[in-house]
C-alpha cells in the first residue's frame, strides 16, 4: 500500500507567493498612519519602512538558515522545542493557539452576526449576499485547504498577483506625478523639530505589523521542493520585492497626498484613489479584502501544520496528527482552524 505523508507540492513560485501573500496584507494600505504620525516626517518615516524592512530581511534570513538545518515543518514551535526543550514550546503552542489565533474566530463570529443583521435589517439595502459572501470566505479558505495542498497554493499564487497588482495600482500614479516634478510634499522631509524618540517604537510597531509573515515557509518545510535551495531564494526574493513594494507605495503616497491628508485619512489607500482617480474608488475595498482573504488563507495553510508537528511531537491531541488517506492533507488540523 501507498504510505500516506504529506507530499512535497510547495514549488519555489508557490513558496515566494506563500511569502508575498502572507506579508502584503491590510497594513500598507493603513499602517502609513500611523508610520508617519509616531516618525514625525516624510523623511524619516521612510526610514522607518526601510529599516523595518530590514529588520524583517534579518529575520527571514535566520529563519531560512533554521528552516536548511531543522527538517521538520511547524515554524516557531519546532524551532523552540528543538532549542529550548519541550515545556517553552509547549506553553507557546498553546498560547499561540488560545491567545492569537483565537483571534480568527471571533472575527467569524463577527462576520456571522453581520450577516444575521444584514438578513433581518438590511434586506431593503440589498446586503445580504455580499455578506452571505464574507461570511463563506473562511469555509472557503477550510474546504480548499481540506482538499488540496495543490489547490491550495494554486490559489494563493493568484492571490499574491493580485496584491502586487493593488500595490502598482498605488505606484504607477505616484511615480508618474513625481517624475513630471510633483516633489512639493517632500520640501523639508527631516524636520528634525517633529521627531520625538519616544514615539519611534510605535512606528516600528506600526510599519513591523505590515511586514509580518516572512517566516511562513518554515511552517511548511516538509512539503517544500529542494527546501535547501528554495527557503533562501524564496526568503531573499520576497522580502526585497516587498521592501521595494513597500518603499515606492508609501513615496507614492506622500506625492498624491501630503503630510496632513495622509494623518487626517482612515485609510490611507483609499483617500490615495480617491485624489488620483475616483473612477477607481470602488475598486480598492476589494482590493483591500482580497489581500486580506490571501493572508487568511495562508495562515491557515501554515498553521495548520504546526498543529500537525505538535500532535506528531505528542503536545497536541493525537487526532490532529492523521493525515487524510487520499488527499494528503492534514485534514483535523485544517479543519480546528
């Protein structure tokens, strides 16, 4: 009989999409904010961004040494069990589960009465089938996943495309205005007068948030091709095109908007539209949700498997450990998300 583990299905394309889609989420079209009201200025804001950046290369680049030497899946928790010992990795599986990711249901709970409040109150406004859809996105997410490694992936592929194409959305008008010589809003871009030192971890808190989620390919070692080769390239790859993404993005914004009008804005993609081209307007929220949908789906795809790792390891209900026999997936683990 076939042996049933877990196949590798992760490509070195499919790895680098895991890594833009899982980092490229709702915080560069809202975290500029907050960036640039803790830096004080243009300039340094930007700095922040890159030095986060940076930050992250770090990360990633010690992320993807473990991932070349550790051969098991499972991230944070494997990492800490292999170097700490079994009671730290214990205690953070459970609080990573229980405490953060928690999180996920309870925003189901909150698209679920959305959608009782939709079906009862809002009948007359025609909302009910967009909620309805919001409310199936994360079954959705489960059922894929359940199904199909390779699905799946195929999925978050198309995903991370579309995120890079909001984020040229956002580059081309801003480069485009900055090249025919629109530079009024960078006029004094250090005002060293507006920068308090205390205020600087918030920003590196705020511009860190946009960045998370260069250390999902450790989550998925097992089933990754060539891992040897592919975590560094997939790692290196990503995290730059991000930094890049992300530096020209937030340029792109002070161009069209300016100081105030980024510090007055809830969220900052949107007022960016709303200046360069309105025609556009409506576009951005679904943007916006699609490049959260992609984060979603990712984080259920790699936490999972920790899930899995920490049954295997004997620090999770045995249950989470089995594997579906002709879909190879880790079918308990999916479906506890």
């Amino acid at each position: 009989e076939e042996a049933v583990f877990l196949r590798k299905k992760i490509t070195l394309v499919r790895a680098f999409s895991l890594l833009i889609g899982s980092m490229v989420g709702s915080g560069i079209f809202i975290s500029p904010k907050g960036v640039l009201k803790n830096s004080g200025s243009v300039g340094f804001s930007l700095v922040v961004w890159f030095a986060c950046g940076v930050l992250s290369m770090f990360g990633a680049l010690c992320y993807a040494e473990l991932g070349t030497r550790i051969t098991k899946s499972g991230g944070h928790y494997i990492y800490i069990l292999e170097t700490l010992g079994p009671l730290p990795s214990f205690l953070f599986l459970w609080a990573e589960f229980f405490a953060i990711r928690s999180s996920v249901f309870i925003v189901k709970l909150f698209w679920v009465l959305l959608q009782c409040c939709c079906t009862f109150f809002l009948c007359a406004l025609s909302m009910g089938y967009s909620c309805s859809s919001v409310v199936s996105s994360p079954d959705m997410v489960l059922t894929l996943n359940s199904w199909s490694v390779t699905w799946s992936a195929r999925l978050q592929t198309a995903l991370s495309v579309i995120k890079l194409l909001a984020l040229a959305l956002i580059i081309v008008p801003g480069m485009m205005l900055l090249a025919q010589g629109h530079t009024e809003n960078f006029q004094d871009a250090f005002d060293r007068q507006s920068l308090v030192l205390d205020k600087l971890p918030l920003a590196f808190y705020a511009g860190m948030f946009a960045y998370s989620g260069w250390f999902q390919t450790s989550f998925v070692r097992e089933e990754l091709v060539r891992p040897e080769r592919n975590i560094p390239l997939a790692v290196i790859v990503s995290v730059i095109t991000v930094i890049v993404g992300y530096m020209l993005t937030n340029v792109s914004y002070y161009t069209v908007l300016g100081t105030q009008d980024v510090l007055a804005s809830p969220a900052v993609a949107v007022s960016f539209v709303q200046r360069a081209f309105k025609s556009l307007i409506s576009v951005v929220p679904v943007l916006v949700a699609l490049s959260c949908f992609g984060t979603m789906n990712g984080g259920i795809f790699t936490f999972s498997r920790t899930l899995f790792v920490a049954s295997r390891e004997g620090q999770w209900p045995p249950l989470f450990s089995m594997i579906h026999i002709r879909r190879h997936t880790p079918l308990p683990a999916v479906m506890l998300m």
